[in-house]
C-alpha cells in the first residue's frame, strides 16, 4: 500500500521531497538517484538547490527514465538538455556520473540493453522520482506497456504529444518515438516518489494507486512495490 502525502502545494512537495533526497545523500554520498523530466519535478530540483548547497555531491549519481529517440542531444528540449540545465547545472552534479538514456538512431537497437547494464553496473537506483502523464504513463510507458519490461524503444501516443507539444514550437516537431525504463526497470528501484499536482492529473492518480491493475494503467504498476510515495496536491488527490 503506497504512502499518500497530501500537500497544500506543488512547492511544499518540492520541499518535502528534497529533504529525503538531502538526507540519503548525507548518509550516501554516492546515492544513485532516478530522475524525471515534465514539468511536475521541477520544484524538487529548485528546493534541492538549497538544500544541497552545503553536502557534497560530486559522487551522486544518477539516471533518467527516458530520452526523445532521433532529437538532436543539443535541442532545449532533449531530456538531456533539460537534465543538465535543470539538474546538473544548478545542482553541480558531476556530469558524467548522469546518465540519459541514448536517443541517437545510430545504434538505437543496444540502447536499452546498455542503459540497463549501466544501471546495474551502478547497483540499482536508491530513490526514483517520478511524474505521471494524464493516460497514466509513467516514464514513457505508454498505455499497454508490459508490467515487466525493461528500457526499451516506445511509439509516443497522440496524446502525450500533445501533452508535450507545449515545449516545441508546434506538434509536429514533437518526435515520435523515445527510449523509455521499463515499467520492470523502474520497480527495481528501492524507493519510488510519485509526484501529481492539478486536477488534470486526478483520475490517473486514483487509478494508479487504487484501480485494477492494469498495462493500461501503467502506472498501477507501482501496486507491485513495497516502498511507494506519492506526493499530491489536494487537486490531484481529489479523486482518491
Ligand atoms: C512526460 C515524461 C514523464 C512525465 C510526463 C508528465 O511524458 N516522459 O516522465 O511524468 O511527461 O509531464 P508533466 O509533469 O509535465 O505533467
């Protein structure tokens, strides 16, 4: 049964959660953290400029759960771009020690198989962070996704493009495919902190935490895992 936090606001969650993120890392230095993209983490990484401003955190590494395929690593809106200028930079995390799953097309087919390895090779992830999208995806695991899979390529639904469509310049440069952690890769993590803020978000929230279990509700997934946090704000939890 997941832990269900209810907080008044997207920057109290923020706030709470970057605690428990300051405190692994000053009892680990070299915690490995999972880390999402989307909007929703944001004021996690923004509290986490504070807080870990005195530790030390050359040593802490970490993992993303999904990358755009075929978009230019360079383009603002890579998840790498964003990982870097969102995490990386203002955090002074130490670059190579952060991994972003290869979108390149270029050797695309042991993309996942290496992202996989580089994870294990890391001793798994101690705390992923995770946001939800409005059809209940979870990374990139899109509806139908197998409750077992591992880091692998995806076809993005038109829904979450055009979820997403509000970071290009319009849909149609939003790509098509991305490289995803599995939803098997992602329950391997020890401790997994689901953040959702905003109505939107509502049904998916009820539905992942207390529906059926289901591939078309991805997020259910979480149901498997003995050490769930999820983080919502009273909007978000209207539907619990
Ligand atoms: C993207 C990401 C997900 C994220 C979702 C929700 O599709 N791949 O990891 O959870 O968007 O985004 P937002 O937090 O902006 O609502």
């Amino acid at each position: 049964m997941a832990e269900i936090v209810i907080v008044e606001n997207a920057e109290k969650a923020g706030a709470l959660v970057a605690d428990e993120i300051a405190r692994l890392i000053a009892s680990r230095p070299d915690t490995v953290l999972g880390l999402a993209t989307g909007s929703t983490p944001l004021p996690v990484y923004a509290a986490l400029r504070t807080r870990l401003a005195d530790q030390d955190v050359s040593k802490v590494r970490a993992f993303a759960l999904d990358e755009y395929v075929g978009i230019d690593p360079a383009h603002p809106e890579s998840y790498r771009s964003v990982i870097s200028r969102e995490v990386v930079e203002p955090l002074g995390l130490t670059p190579e020690l952060v991994h972003v799953p290869n979108g390149a097309v270029d050797g695309i087919e042991h993309a996942g198989d290496d992202y996989e390895a580089k994870i294990k090779a890391a001793g798994g992830i101690d705390l992923q962070i995770l946001g939800i999208g409005t059809d209940g995806h979870i990374g990139f695991n899109e509806p139908g996704s197998s409750f077992a899979s591992q880091t692998r390529v995806k076809t993005l639904t038109e829904r979450t493009r055009e979820d997403n469509a509000r970071f290009f310049d319009s849909i149609d440069d939003v790509p098509r495919h991305c490289i995803t952690q599995g939803l098997g890769t992602i329950l391997e993590a020890r401790h997994l902190v689901l953040l959702a803020f905003g109505e939107g978000k509502a049904r998916a929230v009820a539905e992942a935490v207390e529906g059926p279990m289901s591939a078309f509700m991805p997020a259910s997934a979480v149901q498997l895992h003995p050490h769930v946090t999820v983080v919502v704000d009273e909007a978000a939890a209207s539907q619990l």
